[in-house]
C-alpha cells in the first residue's frame, strides 16, 4: 500500500485537473490511497474534493493552522492511525502537480530496488499556463523557483536538497521514529521562509538515511501566469533566502551589523551593479543582481529577526600547566561535541608544548585559541589587581568567542575557578568537569564569595569517575543549585585505534631496542610527583634481580625526568630502563608492554590505563581513587595496595610469572574497555549530558 499526500490552500483552481490525473493512475502493487489535507480553504476546495471523493480512494481531513507544513503533519497523522509496516512509502505531491499515469508505480519499483534508500525523488516537469519569456527562463534558478527537476538527472544517489516537495517519497519508518516537517518554515500565507521539505530532507541524510532519484517518476507542475512574472521571480529569492538564513550555516567569516562581513560587502556591490546595468538598459545583468540583492535581503530580514541558524557553541577551557589526561580529554570532547551537532572551541593557556599539540589539534580540525585571564582564585599574590584585569580584559576576551556554554575544566580544587567566574560576568551558562579526586580544604574569605557566585552560572557538572564526583560534592555542594545536572562519564579510548596487535607488538619491540623474549613493564605518565615514578623505579629494581628478562620503559616526560635517569645509572639498570620520551602515537607502542604499571598517588581516572587495557594489556595501579573506580571490579587489571612496597612487589612478580594469568587477563581488559569506555558510548552520555544545556 501506498499513500500519497497532499496539502492544499484555495487549490480550486488547480485541483480539478490534478485529480484528473491520479485518476488515471496505474495502481501499483498493493494499491494507494490519497489523503488531502485541506489548510482552510475559502474557496471551493472542499467542493472539490468531494466532487472526487467517490472516483478516488481519496480521505479528507482538515487542518485549521495555517501552512503548508501544519497540513503535512496533520496529514502524516491522519495516515499513520492507519496500519502499515516501515517499507511502505508515503509519496508527497501537490494540488498543482499532475502525476503521469505511471508515476506511483516508477517510485515503488525504485523503493523496492534499492532497499538502503529512505527518500526518493522524481522529475518534475513544467506545465506552463503561459511561458516566460526566454531571456526570463534562462536566467532563472528554475529548482529553487518552480520546484522543477530535470528527467534528465541520472538515475541514482542525489543530494537530499534537490528533492522538491511536488514529487518525492519517504519510507514510513522515517514518520514512525517521529520525523515532521518544522512548522515555522514553508509556505503559510504570503511571508515566510522556504524549505520546509529541505529541512525534513537534510534531517533524513543526518541521520543516516541516503536519497535516491527516480527521472523515470514524472510530475507536471502547474505554473500559473503571475508566477512567471518578474517581481513573483525575485518576491521568491527573497524567501528563498529567509530559508537560507534558517537552514544553511554560513562559513565562519567576520560579521558586521549581526550578518557576515562578505554579505554586506556583495549587496553594495551588486546595487552599484544594478544601477550601472540600468544605465546600460542591459537587463539580463540587472535582473540577476536584483535576484541576488532579494536573496540577501531575505537572509537579513532573518538574521536581524534574531532567527540565523547558528550551532550552539562551547567553549572548553581550564588552568593547564602541562599536557595531559585532562587535556587530552578535553581535546577529544571537543571532537565528540562536533559529531554531536555543536560548534566546539578549545581556549587554553600556553604551557610548555602547547604550540606544537595546538598546530595538531588544528590540523585535525579543531579550533585551539590562547585564553589566558588573570587568575585571581587560583593564585594568592595580586588577587585584587588580577581581579580586576580580569573584570576588563578577561571577560571581553571571552565574549570574543561568542560562546552559547563555557565548559570549565577542573584539575585541582579550585583551579579553573577564574574562569567559571568569567562566565558568570558574562552572564553565560556554565558547565564543569571534574578530572580528579580534589582533597578536602577550607577556602578562604577572599576565595568563598566568590566562588559562590562564580558558582551561580553552573547548570551541570560531570566527573571522570565516582570518586572524583564524590570529592567535589564535598567541596561545593552547598554552592550548587539544586536543579544542577551532575553526572559520571568516564573517560572514553578509541578501541578502533588502540587495538591488540601482534603486528605493532613486534614492531614497538624493534623500535625500542628490545630483545627477543623480553618481559617489559610499561608506564605512561608524566614523570612529576603525583605519578610517584621514583616508587616505580624502587619496584623494579627489587623485581631485576628475580626476573633477568625484565625492561622497564617510561613513556612521558616531566620535571623528575633528570633526577630519574640519575638514579638509573647509581642503580647499575641504564640498559634495561628505557626513557621514551613523549610519544604522539602511543597506540603503536603500547601493545610492546606485558604490563601496564601506574603508581600514582591520585588519579581523577587514568586514560592511560584504559588505553593499556584497549591494547589487551593488563593494567596494574595503586588502590587510589581514580584508578579504584577503573580496577575495582575489573577482570583485565589489579590493584596494588598504596604504601605497602613488599606486597605491590609480591603481586606484581607473581603476575609477571604467570604468563597463562596475564593473557587471559588481557583479553577480558579488552572486552571490558570495549564495553564500558568505547567512544559511542562517550559520544551518547555526553549527547545526554549537554542536551537542554546549551
């Protein structure tokens, strides 16, 4: 069964002649039905429609909100009470387009064939009541005006865009998931904006639904004598581009007066055109700079009505003083959002190698700006002053990126605290994420008020872990309002790219010098003191002398760095304690470890144990919160008690006897990464989180 639908408003002009032609209409297999939805006709529309009610398996309903695309969904509605299974199709038409006698047929045999498609377009053909003149016709967009469509389009993928609403077909499936058409675009009197199907359309192909065109299924578009007039044809390009305003997003360019620099700049140039052109009496010249001058009238008349499309954008920002997990994390929410349908701008201070990961970061398409405001929470010398160079240059600099929700990073108790109260003197909405476990602490009297009001602009908060969250409730609970949103998203890892590998295993291996048969230990980690590198060289020292094949290979740099390569050479284990350095592609190296080694003292989650785990590498940490929230309940790893050297050392050198233990413990680390922290599942909790935020 096929339903075709149709919209009309004062269609007695036209309607006879069109129900005529369904009339004659080969019925496809499983027949059609036809549901007009009649927008409160004043004319003898209804009249009609009941004239054919009897010739026709034809059902009526009435819409009262005026617009097309009201009459649509009231229609949609209409044939959806009706039973039918996701493949059927319903087929859109017009009270001015005249289907050829095959045309339902054309779009189910073309449905049927290519069974992956959920939109289809057809040809639409022109039935001029009176031609325009040649000169008129050549130079006018005939799509965007007359809807109209050339058979000579091949048949196959077409961009959903030039699928026009006289002739086009969606699977039923589509309307069942809750697809509409937006009620405040499309024909609904005289003024409005076009592209109510171009939306509905552009939606679809989002989502994953491709379109297909099918030349062989013909419509005649009826198109009345006032419509091929010269001011009809440019009134049209104005509308057209009120829809432009409303569905396209422009590229990012410098704005004067609420609207691109450019536009502003082609309007002067094209009415200095037009009146040369009128001079000149060539009016070819002059009727296309005055089809473009109504186009970009109608986009102003949207844009300063307060209704451009424009995504949401987010601002990412934090205290960084050096790259790491929160900064990473950072980077790839930043991506993730962008997937997600918002405009993501990472705004960070510079730290030492800020330049070379931002240049990478925008090679990948982000956008990285330097935000450094006077910091007058975080740091006690100039509170005042800083405060006050914040209120003037920090707050105009964040203005500057026009943010829609500026998303704070928290690394360490109040460390992003300036920033969040930035945002609130901006008066923007504010969200926070919480990248450790911060340690209980008094704030002082300048620091408390505020915070407090800093506090005021947070509609959400989310932590890396449970423990993190649980740390700083306690901290700032009583400055949250009771309505803010507060939620766990665990840090996600790519397990399409960190991946088990016996191919990158064999490789890593050779890169670092490492013979064959080696036991090696990894770590990655900043070498600074709250990853306690020197407890990890002690473990492994105790461990050498038990176990001749073992390497340790630090991968990381930091400020305990010189003092570690000291301590190697007075340990006599220069040859098999191997300093990596900083690595970019630590997928490639991580698959060379038996074991991944973490012995921080606190952790706000580990990324680096879950992209260990991801490589099918056993993760070893220290009971912290953090890593207690990654290992607690984990097959694939093993907590080492903090504080206790003898009985990490125990566990560790048992682990690495038991070559069967670890293997088996590496392929349940990968399943449960797969599980718990792949990026779909990142993807949709912070879809979740931001939802109804921004």
């Amino acid at each position: 069964m096929l339903t075709v639908l149709m919209a009309t408003y004062n269609g007695a002009g036209t309607l006879p002649q069109v129900l005529r032609a369904y009339m004659g209409l080969h019925p496809p297999r499983g027949g059609w039905r036809l549901v007009i939805a009649d927008n409160g006709s004043s004319d003898a529309t209804a009249q009609v429609i009941a004239a054919f009610r009897a010739r026709l398996p034809l059902s009526y309903v009435h819409v009262a909100r005026r617009g097309r695309s009201p009459a649509l969904n009231g229609a949609v509605e209409h044939a959806l009470r009706h039973a039918g299974d996701g493949s059927e199709l319903f087929v859109f038409g017009d009270d001015d387009a005249m289907p050829a006698p095959d045309w339902l047929c054309r779009l189910q045999d073309c449905a049927r064939s290519h069974p992956g498609y959920a939109l289809f377009g057809g040809a639409i053909v022109p039935a001029w009541r009176e031609r325009p003149a040649d000169w008129l016709l050549r130079l006018t967009p005939v799509g965007l005006t007359w809807g109209i469509t050339s058979p000579s389009l091949r048949d196959g993928p077409v961009y959903p865009g030039l699928v026009w609403g006289a002739n086009m077909a969606i699977r039923r499936r589509i309307f069942e998931a809750g697809a509409r058409y937006d009620e405040s675009i499309g024909p609904q009197g005289a003024n409005y904006a076009m592209g109510s199907e171009t939306r509905l359309n552009l939606e679809m192909h989002a989502a994953g639904n491709p379109s297909w065109f099918c030349p062989q299924a013909k419509v005649a578009h009826i198109i009345r004598v006032p419509q091929v007039q010269r001011a009809w044809i440019l009134r049209r390009a104005m509308l057209f581009g009120r829809g432009q305003c409303r569905l396209a997003l422009p590229a990012p360019s410098v704005e004067w007066l609420g609207v691109p620099r450019w536009m502003l700049g082609r309007y002067l140039r094209d009415t200095v055109g037009a009146v040369r052109a009128w001079l000149r009496r060539d009016r070819a010249d002059l009727f296309l700079r005055q089809w473009e001058r109504a186009k970009l009238r109608g986009f102003f008349h949207e844009a300063w009505r307060g209704r451009r499309k424009r995504l949401p954008r987010i601002v990412i920002s934090s205290y960084s003083g050096e790259l790491g997990g929160m900064e990473l994390r950072m980077a790839q929410e930043a991506t993730l959002l962008a997937q997600c349908g918002y405009d993501s701008v990472l705004a960070l201070r510079r730290f030492p190698g800020f330049a070379a990961w931002a240049q990478e970061l925008r090679r990948r398409r982000l956008k990285v700006h330097v935000y450094e405001p006077p910091l007058f929470l975080e740091h006690w010398p100039w509170r005042r002053w800083n405060l006050l160079r914040a209120s003037l240059s920090g707050a105009w600099r964040l203005r500057r990126l026009r943010p829609d929700l500026v998303h704070v990073a928290f690394c360490w108790t109040a460390y992003g605290a300036s920033i969040l109260w930035l945002a609130r003197r901006c008066r923007l909405p504010a969200v926070i994420s919480v990248h450790n476990a911060f340690p209980l602490e008094a704030f002082s009297g300048w620091q408390r008020p505020r915070l407090q009001e800093a506090f005021r602009s947070v509609k959400g908060v989310y932590a890396v872990s449970p423990s993190a969250m649980r740390h700083f409730l306690a901290l700032y609970r009583d400055m949250l309002a009771p309505a803010t949103r507060l939620a766990v998203i665990p840090n996600g890892v790519d397990t399409e790219t960190f991946l088990v590998s016996p191919e990158r295993r064999t490789q890593a291996r050779l890169q670092l010098g490492l013979p064959h048969g080696a036991l090696v230990i990894g770590s990655v980690a900043r070498l600074s003191p709250q990853k306690r590198p020197q407890a990890l060289l002690a473990l492994f020292a105790r461990l050498a002398p038990r176990f001749p094949e073992l390497y340790l290979v630090l991968v990381g740099t930091g400020p305990l760095e010189a003092m570690l390569r000291l301590q190697v050479q007075q340990a006599g284990l220069a040859g098999r304690v191997l300093f990596a350095g900083f690595q970019e592609r630590i997928e490639l190296l991580m698959p060379a470890f038996d074991l991944h080694l973490l012995l921080s003292k606190n952790e706000g989650f580990g990324i680096a144990t879950i992209e260990a785990m991801a490589c099918g590498v056993p993760a070893v940490g220290t009971d912290v919160p953090g890593t207690h929230d990654i290992l607690h309940d984990s097959q694939g790893g093993l907590l080492l008690p903090l504080g206790d050297e003898g009985a990490a050392c125990g566990a560790v050198a048992d682990l690495l006897a038991d070559a069967p233990r670890r293997a088996c413990m590496g392929r349940l680390a990968r399943e449960e990464t797969v599980q718990r922290y792949s990026m779909p599942r990142l993807q949709a909790q912070l879809r979740q989180f931001y939802a109804g935020l921004v």
